[in-house]
C-alpha cells in the first residue's frame, strides 16, 4: 500500500470534549449492562445488527424472521433517525417492531434500547432483532445490551470497507458479506474482504449472503446458533 504523507491527525487530549465523551461511554456501557441483564432474566436473545446505509441490515433481518417466526417469538427494533420506513417493512412480516428515532444521533446507544424495551412484553419473547442506524463507525462503541452483534456489509459498498472502519468489526461476532452476486460487476473480491475481516477479527464468524434471494441465510442462522 502507497504511504500517503500529507495527513492532519488528532492527538491524544485534544478532541474537543474528550472528558464528555469518555462519561458518555461509560454512562452507556452501564445502561447496556442493565439491558443485558434485564433480557437474560427473561430469556431474550438479542442481536444487534450494524452496518452501512444500504448495505441490507434491514433484508437481511427480514429473511431471518421469515425463516425463525415458526420457531421463536420475535420482535425487532428499527432505530433511524426521522423515519419509520424500515420499520413499517419489519412490521409486514407479523412481529412486533418498535421504531426508536434518535433525532440526530447517527447511532443506537442502550438509553434509548432501554427505553423501546419498556414497550415489549419481554416474556412473551425469545428473540429481539436491533437494526442499527446506517453507520459503521459509532455503533462500534456504544453496546446496547446485545447478545450477539452483526455487522453487514455489501459488495456494492468496494473493496476496502472492512480495512477503512476496522473498530466495528473488532467486536463483531457475525460479518455478513451481503450482494454477493453483484461481486463481479463490483470487481470486488469477496475472499479478500473475508481475509480483512480475519485479520482484524479471527473470532468472528464470516458469511456470504444474498439477501434478496435467501442465498446464504441459513449459514447466518447457524452462525448465530439459532
Ligand atoms: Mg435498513
Ligand atoms: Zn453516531
């Protein structure tokens, strides 16, 4: 890779209301500890699943709860940040779908997961899908109480996501690998986007999906253990 010279970068100390922000994060991380908590007594398994606009968070979470609604109760959550589309599409397949708006905020945090979980009756549940809001970068730092977080990306999106947002995958349990068909058209090779993945992530459970046919859906589910 070229070393480009010519870079301004931010030191140590000297964000603007870097104090703020570590009480922010810590503030959060406690509220997505209480949330964790209150889904484990009542028996909820939570997924978290982050990723860029466009990228098929919300197909993806579509074709899961078609093929998991037999087997579990389901209910998802839909944070955007003024609309309510994606959630009008989760509520088509017959689940409960609480949409959280979150104004301008371009990420989920867990006061607003605690708060949109006041809305369910969680021991009538057994999975909770949590679409995050299109972003592949704060997401990363603010846990909402997930039992297991997704991260999806798309071929559509080239061939140096995984390398340019490396925080988000460091925590990921599952990376979808999403539009695998369109991977030629793209001239995006999908192994080498695994191979970025694992070298950030060894942990993480990589799959390829097409979200639009169910290609690859299944490999989702096992690797979600559900
Ligand atoms: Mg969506
Ligand atoms: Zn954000």
């Amino acid at each position: 890779m070229t070393k480009f010279k010519d870079v301004v970068k931010t030191e140590e100390g000297e964000v603007f209301d870097v104090e703020l922000e570590k009480n922010v994060l810590e503030a959060n991380r406690k509220l997505a500890q209480e949330n964790r908590a209150l889904l484990q007594k009542h028996g909820v398994k939570a997924i978290d699943v982050m990723g860029a606009i466009g990228a098929g968070k919300t197909s993806l979470i579509e074709k899961l709860i078609e093929k998991l609604k037999n087997r579990y109760r389901i209910a998802a959550f839909k944070g955007d940040l003024t609309t309510t589309i994606d959630a009008e599409m989760l509520s088509r397949h017959k689940v409960e779908v609480v949409a959280i708006n979150t104004g301008k905020e371009c990420h989920l945090d867990a006061n607003l997961v605690k708060k949109a979980l006041q809305r369910l009756k969680l021991d009538s549940l057994d999975l909770l899908f949590i679409e995050n809001v299109g972003n592949l970068i704060c997401p990363a730092e603010f846990p909402l109480g997930s039992d297991k977080r997704i991260v999806v990306i798309s071929v559509t999106e080239g061939p140096f996501m995984v390398v340019k947002h490396p925080f988000i995958f460091m925590d990921a349990d599952v990376v979808v690998i999403n539009k695998i068909d369109l991977a030629s058209a793209m001239n995006v090779d999908v192994k080498s986007l695994e191979t970025d993945v694992k070298k950030i992530n060894p942990r993480a459970r990589v799959v390829t999906t097409n979200c639009r046919t169910g290609e690859g859906i299944d490999a989702v589910m096992a690797a979600l253990g559900l």
